[in-house]
C-alpha cells in the first residue's frame, strides 16, 4: 500500500446492494455506511434509485444502478427505458448487462446494437456506463470481441459479472479484459473481492472499480494498515 491513501482506496469501491433479500431498511443502512466510508458509487436495486439519490444528495458518492439484471435477456427498448428511469431518478452510474444468449450465439450485431442504444442516452444524459460480460458463461473469444466491441462504441468500463453467475473475477479474465479494452475504457471486478488484500491485487492488474459487499470489512482494514504504517514512522 506504499503511496495508497485510504480516500484511492475507497474510490476504487462501488457498494453493491442488489441482493434480491435486502430490505428496505437494509438498503437504507448501506447508503448510509456508503456515505460514510466515501466509496465511489453504491449500486443498488432499481426502485430503490429516488432513495439512494435522497440519501447521498451532497456527498461525493454517486448513485449507480443495474440495466437489463441479472441475464441481460431484456428486449433493448426496455433496457433503454430502464436507463432513461434510472436517470430520471437519479443514477449516474449504469451497470448494463450484455445479452449472454446474443453473445454465445454470436450475433454480434444484436449484442453491438443492444449496448450502444443503451449507451447513447446515459451519455447523452451524463451518465456513465459499465457493461457486465458474465465471464464465466464465455469462452476466451467472446470475451475478447465484447471488449472490442465495447472499446468501439465508447462504454465508460467493462465489468467481468454480475456477482451472481457461476464464477468471479479472475485474474485470468482481468488481464484479457485490460489487454483487449482500448485506454479509455476502464476494467471493473465483480465478484470474489472481499478483502482489501484482493483489492490492491487485482488493482494491481489495472482495475479501477470493484463491485463489493464487504466494504465495510475492505476499509476497515485497509485504515488500519494505513494506521500501523504512520506508527512505525
């Protein structure tokens, strides 16, 4: 962690809450435990956008949410009227499933017409956008075509999964993700990051976000650490 602060650290989080069991009150509790830690974003479940906005309204963490959760199969006019909602209500920060069933088909120009449309008005409206792949559903190639296809349109970040699929972010997937996206398209990690140890590793590869539910324990840690390191000085 030498050179870190705990403010890049934190910066690097999106706190994710879209568990299909948090509770009202439970979502509530996470923007604020959000709010405090000064993550970058929370992700929370669509209807719970207007909340999120209110809670975090002047504070420098952003309201982010899901498009097309959690299998992408959603016709592209709804996910672009889920978009055109979420914004309405308040995210900045859109985490767009891409069709896996398109994807594994190979009808690239299904899956380029579905992310672009989607794309197009969250930037229009000074949204960002993070298009989840679903890694462990694909094979190397569709991997590698997503991120052109991706680099090409002008998505903000990729995203290895949605956190609830079979498998995480692998370290195997981030290189191939960070060596086939173009510089201006960042590499987010979802999935199997839960301590501040998987965080500076997987930083290490050249991601910029991770999505986590153990913030908490992440930056509790990851204060402490810092907290050691100036005692020893």
């Amino acid at each position: 962690m030498i050179g870190l602060t705990y403010e890049a650290i934190a910066r690097m989080i999106d706190h994710s809450l879209l568990h299909p069991k948090l509770t009202d009150a439970e979502l509530e509790a996470g923007c604020l435990l959000a709010r405090e830690y000064g993550v970058a974003s929370v992700c929370i479940k669509p209807y719970a956008v207007p909340m999120a906005a209110r809670i975090l309204e002047g504070s420098k963490v952003a309201v982010g949410t899901v498009i097309g959760f959690p299998h992408g199969s959603h016709t592209t006019s709804i996910k672009v009227a889920e978009t055109e909602t979420a914004i309405h209500d308040g995210a900045r920060e859109l985490d767009m499933v891409a069709n896996i069933g398109k994807i594994l088909s190979r009808d690239w120009g299904y899956v380029r017409h579905d992310i672009a449309a989607v794309v197009e008005v969250a930037h229009s409206r000074g949204a960002i956008v993070k298009v989840i792949f679903e890694n462990s559903f694909l094979q190397d190639e569709h991997k590698i075509k997503l991120c052109e296809i991706c680099g090409e349109i002008g998505v903000d970040f990729v995203k290895t999964a949605t956190g609830y699929g079979e498998g995480g972010a692998t370290d195997e997937d981030l290189r191939l993700m960070r060596q086939y996206s173009p510089p201006h398209v960042q590499v987010k990690a979802a999935g199997g990051i839960r301590t501040l140890d998987r965080l500076l590793a997987v930083r290490a590869l050249g991601v910029t976000r991770v999505g986590a539910t153990a913030t908490k324990a992440i930056l509790d840690e990851c204060k402490a650490r810092l907290a050691a390191t100036w005692e020893q000085r």
